[in-house]
C-alpha cells in the first residue's frame, strides 16, 4: 500500500548514437559523479568493440544480453508474527531490466586488470551467450525462489 503521492515515472530520452532507451539507462548506470561524457565514451567504446569481436550490430548482442540476465522471480521477505519468511514474486518488467543492468555492471567493475569499456564489453558478450557472473547471479535468484516457493500460496 503506497502511503504517499504515486511517483511519476520519468522519461529517459533515448541515447545520440543508438537511438534506444535501454542503451540510455546502461550510460546512466555506468557514469559515477555525473560524469556522463565519461560514461558515455565506455559504452560506446565497449559496443566498438564488441561489433568488432561478435560481428554483430551490438544493440542487439545488449538487448540479447538484458533478456538474458533478467529474472523472473524473486524473493522479499515478509516478517509474520516472530518469523521472517523469504516469499517468491514475479519480477515487474523495469525492475528486471534494472537488475540485469546492475548485475551485467557489477560484474564488469568486479574485474581487475582490464579497463572498464573492455571488461563491460566482455560482460554483456558473456550475458548474451548465457555464460558469467551476471547469469549466475539470476540462476541463484531463481533457485532460492523455488526453494522457498512452499511460502508463495500462504495468506502472508
């Protein structure tokens, strides 16, 4: 139950290159400081290089990426009494997308030795190919969902 005004989702305008929202939100993710110029660059130098790896348009290898490594379902707990119980949800469509975003991202930045464009270029290959920490990231979330599904049909 929302306790306040319903927020007003803001319009993310689509990115120079590209011309896709989603490619848009990675910029977004990435810069840190608002430093966009900065993130801005790492993407596009990461989509250069994965064109040249994959021989593919990269929107797509992303947008294969994001399908890839976004879940379904998902555990929030919900306390009962004294107890806390881990119950599955569906995941809603934006929340999907922002999770593989993050988890694509975390993965990327986890990796030493490498620059940002090559190791974030790296990742959404392997995101794409169903392969990495970012995939491995939404099996254990799937997994731990149907491990506590048991709770799903209760009256919490």
């Amino acid at each position: 139950m929302a306790r306040g005004k319903k927020i007003k989702k803001r319009i993310i305008t689509p990115d120079l290159v590209y011309e896709n929202v989603l490619v848009s939100k990675l910029i977004n993710y990435v810069m840190k400081k608002g430093k966009k110029t900065i993130a801005r660059k790492i993407v596009y130098s990461s989509f250069d290089i994965i064109k040249e790896k994959m021989k593919k348009e990269p929107v797509e290898i992303f947008d294969l990426a994001i399908k890839n490594a976004s879940p379904v379902l998902e555990v929030k707990a919900k306390r009962v009494g004294g107890a806390t119980y881990q119950i599955p949800r569906e995941v809603r469509g934006d929340r999907k997308i922002a999770l593989a975003l993050r988890w694509i991202l975390k993965a990327a930045r986890a990796k030493k030795g490498k620059s940002m464009k090559e190791s974030l270029a790296e990742e959404i290959m392997n995101a794409a190919n169903n392969i990495g920490p970012a995939i491995k990231r939404k099996n254990d979330t799937h997994r731990m969902a149907e491990a506590n599904r048991a709770f799903s049909r209760s009256s919490y």
